[in-house]
C-alpha cells in the first residue's frame, strides 16, 4: 500500500490563453467583460481561502479535461483556486465506483457489500487525511462525482473548512439500482454545505433547497474547439491518416494515427483503406467513448436501414436522392489498446465491431468506425475537431447522458445535432431550434427518419447550426460556468463566512 503522505497530487496548471485574448475575439467579447465585471465584485470577498478542486483523476475527458482551463480562468481573476486528485492502489475500489456510477445511471447490480464499503470509506479516510497537510481554515473544498465523496465529509466534521458536493452525473428517473446508490451516498452527502448538479432532475430528495444548478463547459480555444484554417483542417486529417496526401502537406504524421475497422474486423491503419470522404460527402458523425449508454448500435442500424431503403423511395428530389446515396458514417472512439482496463468499453466495441461485419460490402463502404489513439492528448483533440468539423450531422444518440459535450462542442461549431431526449441533452438542445432529437434511443426507424429529414433540409440544417453557436456561446463556454461558481461561492461562502 501506498504511504499516506504520497495519496494526494496536487496538479500544476499551465495554460497559454489569457481573457483578453479570448476577448479579442469578437464573439466572446461580451461574454469575457461580463465575467471581468462580475469578478470585479466577488473576488476580493475570496481573498485569503483557497478553493481545492478535488477528483479522481487528471487524465482523460469530462472533469480532468474542463479542470485546467476551469482554474487558470479563475487564477487570472485573481481566486486562489487549485486542483488534486485522490490516489490509491486499490483496484476494489475502482471497480466498486465504476459501479456506483453506473447505479447512479440506473444499471441494476446488486447491494453495495460491506467489504466495498469498508474499502471506499478507508481510501477516502486516507486521501483526507493527507490532505489535511494542503487546507486550511476558511478554505473551500469542491469534490467531484462520488470517488472521493466521503473525503470530503471527513474533512467537513474535523476541520473548519466550507464543503462542496459537484455531482456531474445522474439521472432523471429512479430504479432500485439509483435508490441503492443514493441511500449509500446519503450519509456522506449530508455532511456538505452544498452540492451541484448539471440538472433539476438529477438532485436526490435529500438535497433539495441546498443544491445550485451548474452546466458543465467548453474552453473555445481548446484543440478539440478552436476554429480551424481549411490548411490545418487537411494536415490534421493527412497527419493523423484519417485522410490520404493527395498533395504535400507542412506538418508531420501524428506520433499514432488513427486505426479504421476493415471487413474482417480488425483495426487497421486507417490509411491503407479507401477514404471516408469526409471533404466531399455529406458526413453524419458521432464521437465518445464505447460506451452502451452511447447508443452508437441503434444509431448505426438507423443510418444502415435510411441507406437500404433510400434506392425504394419515388418521391424525394434527384438532389436528396444522390445526398442519401453518398452519405456516409462515422463513428469514432477510443483506440482500444487504450482502453484495457475498460472491460465493459472492450465488450461494447466488440459488439459495435460486430455489426458492421454483419452488414453486406457496399454498406461496409459508407460507414468508418474509427478508433482514435490517446496516447497524445492534443493529436486526438485535434482529430475530434476536425471530424466534428467535417461533419454535416452530428449526432449524440444517448441512452443516458449526465450532459453531454459533445453536443455542446458540435454546436460551438455551428453543425447541427441530432440527439436523444437524455436528460443532459435536453439542457442544452432545444427541438427544431439547435437541431433535432429522436424520442426513443433504440428506435431504429425514427433515427432512420429524422436523418433523413435532417440531410434534405440544408437551409434547416444551417440555421439549427446558428443558433446552437449562439445557444453554446451564451450558456455552455467556460466563462459562463466560471461567472455561475463566482455567485454561488460569494453567496454561499463570503458572505455566510464574513
């Protein structure tokens, strides 16, 4: 086992953007002032507490991606904010929060034994009293998502510090699966001052009237979000073999590039097949992790079924008739070799894999199921922009979705989307205004229907892309999720603690 002193990492946080670079763009100019003004105000009420941001992890998406940009926002307004994550050899209690999330997401599993318990509280009884070295009093703690949940109520009952819980998952339905995750979670969450959540929906009953409403947000500048010059556009493509060099390009292949799945169902170099196309045909895309909850087989089946029947149809225009013939799919996720500590992911993708295979040579054509490598960051972020960006529809087509930025980063780029009625998609996608959403994730003919409508609607289909640009620059950016943590902590913090 690990000494305690060595639990607790504290990450350093490095990042080239400042705000008035971001405010030298036109579109977010407004947005900036507003967070400078109301920074202006709330700031000087923090001076003297640190606010420590706590999770899991600092590799990968969600939190560990948002976190950096997040926090050298707040640094430059003058907060002392900083960021740790929790460490520990245990493999029971990976497996045992991996399972508390996906009870949280209603996947029935069983009753948390007492041995899981035993393990969850005495790792987070060790992290929190590491970390005891780092806070002092007055300080704030933010904890995020479960792992490190009973971390933070250990802190809260021995020292005089002020607690938040920021959920950023849930679901809008209860289960006896979501019943046992709360009830285990209840005695925990009830130590805390307050608690966040992405949704109305997703806060437990014993949290109501101390909960505030905070959606999760994209950093504009970012590889996987900044704009990109047609000349940038085509390197990344050609450097990450995802397209062919037709024509000498100026930067060099990425250290891994992408692997495509070919007929026999193995992952190749996805230079050695015939090109997706994505510069010259209409392009529906969706990008995650294998995930079930991604719907990415229903999604699949939909396209495959608007693809088998387009040739039967006699009353559609010769122009929607040759779109619905090139048209074509990608899907795209992970490089499985980096996802070997992900069972379930592995399973997914194999049945994902499966169907494909399963599918006759001339649909194999017109679907790419990419697996992007992660081994660099900043390349598959690069390979995320440009796919997005080379895409007519973007889809999510969740099961279950605590938010889902994806969708916000599709419509940041002004490509319309085509999603599900998951609880975190519906906070940000507005039917018939941003783009589309099917009613049932697994309904096949549906999907199959409101692609096609989307595909033979351009005019539609450009202005869904506008405004979900502007819905995305109002509401989801980071400068937006920075300005509701500065209200809340002023109300909640300064002003209860002066």
């Amino acid at each position: 086992m690990q000494e305690a002193t060595t639990l607790i990492e504290e990450i350093k946080i490095s990042d080239a953007w400042t705000l008035d670079e971001y405010a030298a763009i036109t579109e977010l100019t407004a947005t900036v002032s507003e967070l400078k003004t109301e920074a202006g105000v709330v700031a000087p009420h923090l001076k003297g507490r640190t606010v420590w941001m706590i999770n899991s992890t600092a590799q990968g998406g969600g939190v560990a991606e948002m976190m950096p940009k997040m926090i050298s926002i707040f640094r430059e307004l003058d907060c002392d904010v900083r960021w740790a994550v929790i460490n520990t050899d245990e493999e029971l209690f990976f497996s045992f929060t991996k399972r508390l999330h996906n009870m949280i997401h209603g996947i029935e599993s069983g009753e948390v034994s007492a041995e899981e318990r035993e393990v969850y509280e005495r790792v987070n009884r060790e992290n929190a009293d590491d970390f005891k070295r780092y806070v002092q009093p007055g300080d704030v703690v933010v904890i995020h998502d479960p792992q490190p949940m009973a971390m933070g109520a250990y802190i809260k009952k021995e020292l005089d510090v002020y607690t938040i819980w920021r959920c950023h998952i849930g679901l809008d339905q209860h289960n006896t699966a979501t019943r046992t995750a709360w009830t285990f979670l209840k005695q925990y969450a009830d130590v805390y001052d307050h608690s966040v959540f992405s949704a109305p929906e997703y806060i437990p009953d014993y949290l109501a009237g101390r909960s505030t409403i905070i959606c999760p947000a994209i950093d504009p500048l970012s590889h996987k979000n900044r704009e990109l010059t047609t000349h940038k556009l085509m390197g990344i493509l050609c450097n990450s073999h995802i397209a062919r060099k037709h024509q000498p390009v100026l930067t060099e292949d990425f250290e891994e590039s992408a692997l495509r799945l070919r007929s026999d169902g193995e992952f190749a170099d996805a230079s050695g097949q015939d090109e997706i196309g994505l510069l010259y045909r209409p392009i529906i895309s969706q990008i995650s992790r294998w995930d079930r909850l991604k719907g990415f087989a229903p999604l699949m089946r939909g396209f495959i079924q608007l693809k088998r029947t387009a040739a039967d149809r006699n009353n559609i225009d010769e122009r929607h008739r040759r779109r619905l013939q090139i048209v074509r799919m990608v899907l795209a996720g992970p490089d499985p070799r980096s996802i070997q500590d992900d069972p379930e992911g592995q399973e997914v993708l194999k049945e994902i894999c499966d169907l494909y295979t399963g599918v006759d040579a001339e649909i194999q054509k017109d679907i790419g199921i990419f697996a992007l490598p992660m081994k660099s960051r900043k390349e598959n972020a690069l390979m995320v922009n440009a796919i997005q960006r080379c895409s007519t529809v973007i889809a999510q087509n969740s099961v279950q979705e605590g938010f889902g930025l994806t969708a916000t980063e599709a419509m940041w780029k002004g490509v319309p989307v085509m999603t599900s009625r998951a609880c975190g998609l519906r906070q940000q996608v507005r039917d018939g205004v941003d783009g589309r959403m099917v009613s049932d994730a697994d309904d096949v003919d549906q999907i199959a229907h409101v692609l096609d409508t989307m595909l033979a609607n351009p005019h539609a289909r450009a202005d869904w892309g506008r405004n979900g640009r502007r819905r995305a620059t109002e509401e989801f950016l980071v400068f937006s999720q920075i300005k509701y943590w500065l209200r809340l902590l002023d109300q909640e913090v300064a002003h209860a603690h002066a």
